[in-house]
C-alpha cells in the first residue's frame, strides 16, 4: 500500500503537531502564506528555522508569538 500526502489546508493543519512549514504555520496564524514570508523578510513575524532550503515555524514559536501580539487595556 503506497502513503499519499495530504495537502495542508484548514482543517487538516492541525494544533498538535510541533512543525509546521509556511503554509500551514500561515493557516495557523490566519495569515495568508504572502503575508507571513514577507513577515519573515522584514523581521517582523515569528521566529523560523532554516533547516537546508526549507522554512520551518515550531509551534512554541508560533505561540510565543502570538501572546506578544497581546494588546493591553
């Protein structure tokens, strides 16, 4: 039996996993994968791994992240 790969959309980017690659971090963050990398080249999104040519966003990174987006009132 051969594994297919299952294309990254909403409902399959999932909070468990731990690695998430620019689309499905976008899809996390409710960014659109544009936004995010331009994000990521002008130093103003999360914080990312190179690992060899790829992008990779942890998730402790991406929540981090998001709790310094915190507005306070």
């Amino acid at each position: 039996m051969e594994a297919t790969a299952t294309p990254t959309t909403p409902q399959t980017a999932s909070i468990n996993k731990l690695v998430f690659n620019d689309v499905e971090a976008a899809v996390y963050l409710d960014l659109s994968p544009h936004t995010l990398r331009k994000m990521r080249t002008t130093g103003r999104g999360p914080s990312y791994r190179k690992i060899g040519k790829n992008v990779r966003y942890m998730m402790e990174d991406l929540t981090d992240y998001i709790q310094k987006q915190k507005v306070a009132r």
